[in-house]
C-alpha cells in the first residue's frame, strides 16, 4: 500500500512538475497530461503508445505482478495511465538506481533490421549511446542559454525554436538551467530508411531539477524536480550511409574529421560542409510530446515539417514583437496577409510549447503545389500567469510544381540554399549572396497561416 500511496502522489505531481526543460515541452506537457482526463478532449493520450505498443505492455506487466491494487486503485489509476509509465520508470529508478540500458521496441527492431539491409555498417547500440550523448549534449547548451554549441546536431527547425524560446525567456529576466539532468532510460520507439533520408525515433524518459535564475544576478527564482518523456527523431540522408567516422556528437566534422569549432552557421570551418544538412551524420530533427507522438514521419514529409517548425517559431517570434519583420521575407503577397490577420500586434504568448509537427495532404492548382502543416501548440495568451490553452495552426507552403529541393539544404531551412549562411530573423535576402527566400519557382513560400483552438 504504501508503494501505492507513493505512485499516487507522484502521479499528482507530474502535471505541475513538467512545466519547463529544453525539450520544449513548456506548457504543452502538462496541458496534455490534463486532457488526458478530459472525455472531451480531441487528442487521445492512449494513441501515442500504440506504436510501441510492446513497450508498454512490458511496462504495465511488471507492474500488475509487482503491485497488486484493489479494483478501486486500478480504477483510479487508468486515468492517469500515461503519467504512471512516466512514475513507474523513476520508482524503477529509485529502486535499482540508474539504468542505461538501451532496448528497442518491436517496430523500431524491425527498422533497425532495414536500416541494417540498407546500411551494413549501422550499429544500433552505437547508434543509442550517441543519440544519448546528443541528448545530453543539447540540455547542456540549453541550460548555458545559448544553443550554438549544440547547432550542428540540430535541423534549423529545432535550432529556431530553442533560440527563440531562449531569447523569450531572457526577454522575461530568466534562465531555464536543468540540473541533475538524468535519463532514467532511452528506448528506440521507431525506425526506418528512406528513400531520402533514414530516421530513427528514441523515447527519453529523464528527469531533472527545474531551475530559473536571474538573467541580472543569477540568483534562484524558483525550483521544481521535473520528471518528463520525449520523443526525439534523428536524421540523416541516405547518403551518410557507410559513415561510421565520429561527428559533431563527439565534436569533429562528420564531412573532413577535423575538430569542430562553435558556430551558429553549422558550417565546418575546414571542408565548409554543412555540418547539420544530414549528408554525413544523424541530426536532431525533431521533439514530440509523448502524448502526440505517432511513429516515425514519412519520408517525405521530413523537408517539409523542419521548414514548417523553423516558419510557426519565426511567426512566434513576430507575435513577440508584434511585427511581421520575422517571417516577411519568407511569404508570399497571400502569406503576408495572412501574417497580418494572424495577430501580429495583437496577441503573444508565453510558455510555449509544441506537441507535434505533422505534414498534411499536399494538393496541385495552376502550377502549383500546396503542401499545409499542422503544428499542434500550447501556449499562455498574454501573460505567464494566463491559462495555457491547446491550439492548432496551419501553416500552407508552396512552391511550383516541379521544383525539387537540393538534398543538402532540406534540414537546413534557415540557412541560405546558395552559399550556407544562417539568415537572420527580418533578412529579406541573403546577406552574404543576395538569394532571396520568398521565390516559389526555387523552393518553398509560406502562402497561408491560420490558427484554430483545439
Ligand atoms: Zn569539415
Ligand atoms: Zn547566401
């Protein structure tokens, strides 16, 4: 009973204690640990275990043997199933101290097994103990405030949202810093090779001490032990196959093998390759919450969803200083409208986090093609003491029919497809080549934007 006692307080705590971290969770983790409950809710927090459906059932089946509950209890505790696995993995924890073990669920053993076919030299266990290097690695930045010392394992997609959210937070007169940052356990969740590119999804159960400082003096402004679950997706092109030299996880260039200085450009100062284009090595291309997550993305779709996450952060990034500066230089005439109804000047928020990126439909009209993506967010309107409250924003690319991406530059949306250099927020072109970003006869536009309340 009084293990069950234990579960039950720490369930209640989680929501509240998951309210930070790098991972971006913000307050989108603990919105959806209370729509878990709700019947009303459009997302179902069951669905995101069905694809690691062999994960879970191990998980529930230690559970049942070495906890025997009252009808009552279970009953009380299926609500709160998904916050359990999160419990039950930091009791283990406590229990048998740390485990490091790597384990893969049955769909990603079966990517592995592909991937392997495609790839001989592909090592899994390799593969995980680097994956969570890289993990380390990016909380690590975090926690320091500034991600260029992580910008070569990290798409433009996922580079765009730290860096904004860091900037927000020092904007507030605060610092996230993740101490004690532990990972209790790091599954495979999913796998698979591509025509284009090869991806693998790893589950990170991991907790920490959640910390914010003053920006002014350092000082402690609040604390909370935070215990969270992420799905991060890695990368890479299907022509880094065969590489098994180290990268930027270990701190060389995976193109030229040279030591790797910092730079926010990911551009290897030796060999100029573009370190995070995902040609030499696995990059960080994206973090799900754990209650939107749904197997590996499609092929196709990964271009796509990092340009989609890189354009919802820049548009985040105009709400906060309500001015469409950010993105103009990426729209179209229709885009900017859309920018200018979307709130720019009139809305901001606080706290925000993102659940998932997930491409849609793409459909063809006169020439061109349209492809919509839907960002399921979280965020505080108008304040950090607001209500956080769930929504979905659509934003529409396009581009001319016909028109195919240079390999290259699919993960690297917020660099300059020419010559390689990162473009600043609010650059109409390129400032190093003069290339301009907002041509859909040489790549993606953003046409449409448009926001709904879930
Ligand atoms: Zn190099
Ligand atoms: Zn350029």
């Amino acid at each position: 009973m009084r293990r069950a006692a234990l579960f039950f307080a720490l369930a209640l705590a989680a929501p509240a204690a998951a309210y930070a971290r790098a991972g971006g969770g913000g307050s989108y983790s603990s919105g959806s640990s209370h729509s878990s409950n709700s019947s009303g809710s459009s997302y179902s927090s069951g669905s995101s275990y069905s694809s690691g459906g062999g994960y879970r059932s191990s998980s529930s089946g230690s559970y049942g043997r070495s906890t025997p509950m009252s009808p009552l209890e279970a009953q009380l505790f299926t609500g709160l199933l998904v916050l359990l696995v999160v419990v039950l993995l930091l009791v283990r924890w406590l229990e048998n101290g740390p485990s490091f073990g790597a384990s893969r669920t049955p769909a990603a053993a079966a990517g592995f097994a592909a991937l392997k076919t495609a790839d001989p030299s592909f090592d899994e266990d390799a593969f995980l103990a680097r994956a969570e290097a890289a993990f380390r690695r990016v909380q690590e930045a975090w926690s320091t405030g500034d991600m260029t010392p992580a910008a070569a394992l990290l798409s433009d997609g996922v580079y765009e949202r730290f860096q904004l959210l860091l900037e927000l937070q020092r904007r507030e007169g605060r610092l996230n810093k993740l101490e004690d940052l532990r990972v209790n356990r790091s599954v495979a969740a999913d796998a698979a090779p591509g025509r284009r590119f090869d991806a693998v999804d790893v589950r990170f159960a991991a907790s920490c001490k959640d910390r914010y400082v003053s920006v002014r003096d350092g000082s402690l402004l609040s604390e909370e032990d935070s215990a969270f679950v992420e799905y991060w997706s890695f990368v890479r092109s299907a022509s880094a196959r065969g590489r098994v030299s180290p990268g930027a996880v270990e701190g060389f260039c995976p193109g030229c093998g040279a030591a790797l200085a910092v730079n926010a450009s990911a551009v290897c100062p030796q060999c100029r390759c573009w370190v995070n284009s995902g040609e030499f090595d696995w990059v960080l291309a994206e973090i799900t919450q754990e209650s939107e997550w749904h197997g590996t993305p499609a092929d196709s779709a990964q271009e796509l969803e990092d340009r989609a996450s890189m354009l919802f952060w820049r548009w985040q990034r105009c709400l906060a200083d309500k001015d469409v500066a950010a993105l103009e230089g990426w729209c179209s005439e229709e885009g900017i409208a859309a920018l200018r109804t979307s709130g720019v000047g009139r809305a901001a928020f606080f706290d925000c986090g993102v659940g998932a990126v997930e491409a849609q439909v793409r459909r063809s009209a006169d020439g061109f093609e349209y492809a919509p993506v839907l960002v399921r967010w979280a965020g505080r309107e108008g304040g950090p003491d607001a209500p956080s409250r769930k929504r979905r924003t659509t934003l529409t690319l396009a581009r001319r029919t016909g028109v195919v991406s240079q390999q290259n530059t699919l993960l690297r949306s917020a660099h300059c497809a020419g010559c390689g250099a990162a473009i600043p927020p609010a650059a109409p072109v390129c400032a190093h080549c003069s290339l301009g970003f907002k041509d859909p006869a040489a790549g993606w536009v953003l046409v449409g934007l448009e926001t709904f309340d879930s």
